[in-house]
C-alpha cells in the first residue's frame, strides 16, 4: 500500500505494485517517512517550479526502513539492516554524473517526481543509495538525513569553517538545518531571521546566537540590514537565503560582507528583482544550491557523534492510515508550531 497524489488535495491510500529486484537493489519495509515543504505543494498544485505531476503518483522522499531483501550482487547490507535511503538515481553516464555532480544530473530519477516516492509500506532501490545506520542513531534521524543533507551541501558549496560568521534568511526546516550544519562546520557566530515569533524561538533553543524578526515589507530592507549586522556583531561572510524571495535576497545581499558569499537555498520565487549590481562591485559571490550530493555518510556521523541534534525538529507523528494521511498533511499545511510531520509506519 501507498499514499497516491491523484489530483489537487486528493491523496489517497492505494495499492502499489513493488517493481522487481534487481541484482543491485534492496527491498526496504519504510519505517519513517517525513513530509517535505514539497510534498505539501504537489497536493496543493500538482506542480512545482517546472515539476508537473501529470499522472498518480506515490508521494514522499524524506525516509528511512528496515532493509527485508538484497539482490544477489548487494554485498554491504542483510536483511535486517536499518538504513537512510538518498532518494535520487542519476545516470552515472553523463559528463555532471561523472564529475561527482550527479545532484545536477539531467536524467536524475528523483522520487515524487518523476518516480514513485515512499510513503509505501516498501520500496525498491538501488542498494548503493541504502546507508547502514549505526545503533545510536534512530530511524527518524535517519529519514531527517535528506533535509539535512540540503544544509550539508550548502556549506560545503559555500565553504563554512571555524572562521566563517553565518546568517541564515528563514527559520523554516531547510534553515534549521542549515543553521545546524553551519555550526557542525565551525561557525563560530549564526544569526537567523525570519517573520515568525515560533519559528524563532525554536532557532534559539537549537542554539542560533541571535535570532531578529523581520517584516515582509520590501521597503524595510535598508533598516533591517543595519539590525542584522548589528547583531552579529561582526561581518557576516557567509548568507544562506533558505526562503528565496526577493526580500529576503535583497537582505542577505545588502548584509554580507564584500568579498563574501551568498547561497540560495530556498527557492520562493522563480524570478526576482534584486540590487545585483551593488554586490556585484563588492564582489559578492552568489552560489546556488541544488538538492545535495554524497551528503548521507556525513549526515550519519554527525546524527552519530552528536554534532547534530534532529530530534528537536520532529513535532508531530502519524501512522500511516488515510485518515491520519489526512490530517498530517493538513498539519504541515498549517505550519503554525509544526516543524517537521512524521510518519512512523
């Protein structure tokens, strides 16, 4: 069974035909699956960006299980084994995928869409994209390994260090975990922002030095770059824009140091109109950031060692019944204290 997208706000507990095991995949019995802001917005709309869902689609890509069958050719993981699973299968043909760009990769089978995602009672997939969890680390840590494998790539493309000051434009999931990724690399000072009180509060208690709310007013701009930079206290080297509005660009732009950088996580609006010009002569770096790429041993050590607490992050839980679908769906839809809905199946 699973969670069919069959139209806008239409999601329905349906059978699912598990496709065959291949020499090389596992069969995987989901054991936590969480709701991403995506997921949300394909019951919505059916669509995001340029993703469109045209046809009935299981659902769901932030997930972790107990391994039930191996191919014949698996030699890493037993029945048994408790793994994270990277939901994404790139080519490993073209010119990106060879690099070790394979996030890039045009062909990239990604789940919910183009493929079936898992928010099933089982999957099949490529084993080399299974990851063994150790003993201490639970396996919703291990589901929340894909949202915070977003943060982990955006400081690697922004080179977070010990001597690299943080601010973070969004206090949503992806910022949290940013802002949680950035202190695992050695930021010595994150500031974050955002527009609600809650979201703000949480930041603080998982450790953001200084948290500032902020409007959505495009007009404050001005005012509340001098507020930011006032309380960092420092330059800030570093702005990771994890909601991707014009405001908040314009801010993270007007904020970082020249000679800094800028990375676009969020993606709030597809086109902006922002002051490029001014960074630009400062010599402001912008950097995008796409999903994530061999994030999830990294994920699994900080989850391990506890540089990286998650658990904070997981407010609510469902079991996996349409009426329960319903309504942790509508949870996450709502925001309100919800940070991140879980499915425990």
């Amino acid at each position: 069974m699973a969670a069919w997208l069959l139209g806008v706000n239409n999601l329905k507990i349906l059978p699912f035909k598990l496709p065959t095991l291949g020499p090389h995949d596992a069969r995987i019995r989901m054991k936590a699956v969480g709701i991403c802001g995506s997921d949300v917005h394909y019951l919505k709309e059916m669509k995001l960006a340029d993703f469109v869902v045209t046809e009935p689609m299981v659902i769901g890509h932030e997930c972790a299980g107990v391994v039930e069958e191996v191919g014949s050719e698996v030699k890493h993981l037993v029945p048994g084994d408790r793994v994270a699973i990277e939901p994404g299968i790139s080519c490993w043909r073209c010119t990106l995928c060879k690099e070790g760009r394979y996030n890039l990769c045009p062909e990239m089978k990604f789940f919910a869409p183009p493929v079936h995602g898992s928010l099933a009672n089982q999957i099949v997939h490529p084993a080399d994209l299974c990851f063994k969890l150790p003993d201490n680390v639970s396996l919703e840590e291990g589901a929340m390994c894909e949202p915070l494998s977003v943060g982990v790539h955006a400081c690697r493309r922004a080179n977070v260090g010990p001597e690299t000051n943080v601010l973070v434009m969004g206090a949503g999931p992806i910022g949290l975990v940013t802002m949680l990724a950035a202190r695992a690399f050695g930021s010595p000072r994150v500031v974050i922002v955002d527009v609600d009180d809650h979201r703000l509060s949480v930041a603080k208690e998982l450790g953001a030095d200084e948290t500032i709310k902020v409007s959505t007013n495009i007009n404050d701009v001005s005012a509340e770059v001098e507020l930011i930079k006032k309380a960092m206290g420092a330059g800030i080297d570093i702005s990771f824009d994890c909601a991707g509005f014009t405001k908040t660009m314009s801010t993270a732009l007007g904020a970082t140091l020249s000679g800094g950088k800028v990375c676009l996580v969020g993606l709030g609006h597809t086109e902006m109109t922002i002051p490029l010009a001014p960074a630009a002569v400062r010599e402001v770096d912008v950097v995008g950031v796409f999903r994530y790429k061999n994030t999830w041993p990294l994920c699994i050590e900080f989850l391990r060692s506890g540089k990286i607490d998650v658990k904070p992050l997981i407010t609510h839980r469902f079991g996996f019944s349409q009426k329960e679908v319903e309504e942790a769906f509508e949870t996450s839809a709502r925001g309100g204290n919800a940070i991140k809905v879980m499915f425990n199946l």
